[in-house]
C-alpha cells in the first residue's frame, strides 16, 4: 500500500509533464471521461495505474496518441483499421463532432509496457480530441496508457471533481479539463482483421461506423472470445459501471425512499433528477454518470431509472445501465 499522498488539481500542463517524467499516473481530462494516465513504455508508472484503480492485472490498457503517424509506431494497421482511422480520428482544434473510437489492432512497438497488454498480442489505441489532451501527449511524444479514472468497476468520471472523489490521496495530481464533453467513453472495435467487431457500444455510433465500412460485416459485442476463451474486453462485464446502491431500470413510478432518475418531460412530481427533460438522448449521456454519482448516497434504497430509448447513443446507455444493475 502507498503511502497517502496530496492530490493537486490544476490546468497546469507543465505541472502534468512533470508528474508523467517521474513515473507517476495523473487525472487527465478527455473529451469522453476522465482517463489515469500514465508513461505506456514505463513498467514503474503503468502499475501504478492498476495500483490506484484496484483494476485486475488481466484487464488491458488502452494507449492514447495524437494521431494516426503516431499510433502506427505502436500498432500494425490494416485497409479496414486505416479507413476508421481516417475517418474518426480526425480532430479540428474545436472538437465539435468529435466521435471517439479506440481500435484494437496487432501490437508493433515492443517498447510499450508489458504491463499495458496485459500480455496479448494486440493493443486498444485512441486519439483523444480534448485539446489539452492532445496537448500532453504532444508535449510527452510517448503514448499515455490510460483507463477511465475511476475506481475498478465504480461509475466513470466526468469532472476532475469526481476523479478526486475516486482517487484523493492514490495519485498526485489532477489535470482539470472541465467537464467531459460526451460523457460515455469511447466505442472499441476490434480492427485484427477486415471484418469490424464492436467490443464496446460507446460514444460512437454503430450507424457511423457502418457508413465507414458498408461492405464488411459488423459484429455485435460479445462476452468472450471463442477463441481464445479469454475475455476480450473486460469493459462487456456483466457487472461493472455500478453505484453502490442497487440500481432499478425501465421504472416509471419509483417507490418511496428510492431516487428516482428521470428522462423526459413527463416526470415532473417524481423525478429526483433528470437526464434531459426535452428527451435529448446526448444530454442524457453527457449527464448519465454524474447523476448517478450524486444519487448514489445511504439515503436512497436505490435508484429507480426511467425507460430510456435505445435509438443513437441510447443503444450505449442501456449497455452502460444494464451493467451497472449487473
Ligand atoms: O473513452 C475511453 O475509452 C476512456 C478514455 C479515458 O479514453 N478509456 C476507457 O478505458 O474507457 P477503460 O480501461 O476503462 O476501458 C477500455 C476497455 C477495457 O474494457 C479493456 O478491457 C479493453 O478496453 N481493452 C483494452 N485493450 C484491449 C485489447 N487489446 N483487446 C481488447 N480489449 C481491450
Ligand atoms: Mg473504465
């Protein structure tokens, strides 16, 4: 166990640099969540990633690069992961639009830190678009392997606020980026071969990379790999993304003394919170875990949540709440 630390948070990138330089995991702001970053070539720093999240040894890292040049030093790329590349990690200095995809693709550079695969041959790679994001990885030149930074299993943070909440005294510093701007982490695709496979619904929709690749087949999550009879991404965990008190779904008229997160118009009376009462599905997701954080408190039974449509990005947020009712 580590000894108790003071956790600093800042918009200091130069504070950030130095943190990264002595092998250390910091809080670093995403445009999806919040992420733990750490040096991905370094042993010392990338376990103290998994130290901080209590996150098992098996479950993988993903890298995060500033572009496509800088992810094919690490990965091999082929037609299929070159074309969703192209299309999606193209960010523009507002990142508006921005649709976040990490794609698995072989492992090249034996430079990176066993630790990050976790010992498979491949490696999730991701161009983050939050400007000070791009800016750290920039500056550092080496990938950051990062999770959502929170702890294993718990809800993932949107705020620096709630990586503090999560973290205080585990790490030493805190880059704040505001509020993430999506708000449900990245989709993963396998890109292995020319035949995509979502590992994980995300920000991204399937619709989207669909259009990218129309004559390829597209796979739909699923728990495990047959082949390798190993879970692929443990992010498809039944349990996982959950509050501490048990969560109720598709409920339209909750008990008493349960918090009752609504969606929509119509809940005026009940709601204890609401995701988006003009029923917009990206301000749902952009607030879904930051109220279920502010509703996960011993004075409620648990928390009832209103039915939710699982058109666009709602496809991803029932994934979410399914796992976090395990
Ligand atoms: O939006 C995001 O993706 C955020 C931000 C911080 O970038 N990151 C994130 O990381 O959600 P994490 O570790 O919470 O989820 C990444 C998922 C995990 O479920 C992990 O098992 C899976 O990606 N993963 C990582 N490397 C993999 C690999 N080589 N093959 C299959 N799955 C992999
Ligand atoms: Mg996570």
């Amino acid at each position: 166990m580590r000894k108790k630390i003071e956790t600093l948070i800042s918009t200091d990138i130069n504070q950030a640099l130095y943190f990264l330089n002595n092998n250390e995991c910091i809080g670093m702001p995403t445009e999806t969540v919040y992420g733990l970053a750490a040096d991905a070539t370094s042993d010392i720093a990338v376990q103290k990633i998994y130290q901080a999240k209590g996150r098992p040894s098996f479950n993988p890292l993903i890298i995060h690069v500033t572009d496509l040049k800088m992810a094919q030093e690490w990965g091999y790329f082929n037609d299929m992961a070159l074309r969703l590349a192209n299309a999606f990690w193209q960010c523009d200095s507002t990142f508006n639009n921005s649709k976040p995809l990490t794609l698995v693709v072989p492992l090249k550079n034996k430079m990176l830190s066993k630790y990050v695969t976790a010992g498979l041959e491949t490696v999730g790679i991701r161009v983050p678009a939050h400007p000070m994001a791009q800016q750290l990885i920039k500056e550092f030149s080496i990938p950051l392997a990062a999770p959502s930074a929170n702890r294993s299993n718990y809800i993932s943070p949107t705020t620096a606020k709630s990586v503090y909440d999560d973290l205080n005294g585990l790490i030493p510093f805190i880059l704040d980026g505001g509020p993430c701007q999506m708000g449900l982490e990245s989709t993963i695709v396998d890109a292995t071969n020319n035949t995509p496979l979502i590992l994980r619904y995300g920000s991204t929709l399937k619709e989207d990379i669909v259009k990218i690749c129309p004559h390829m087949s597209m796979n739909e999550p699923n728990l495990h790999n047959p082949n390798h009879h190993q879970i692929i991404a443990p992010g498809m965990l039944k349990k996982h993304y959950s509050p501490k008190i048990p969560v109720r779904l598709n409920v339209t008229i909750p008990h008493d003394n349960e918090a009752f997160l609504a969606f929509g118009p119509k809940y005026d009376h009940l709601e204890t919170l609401n995701l988006s009462k003009s029923g917009s599905l990206e301000e749902a997701a952009f607030n879904l875990y930051a109220m279920l954080r502010a509703l996960d408190q011993n004075q409620y039974t648990s928390i009832a949540i209103a039915p939710i449509p699982s058109t666009g990005i709602g496809a991803a947020i029932n994934d979410r709440l399914q796992r976090a009712m395990g």
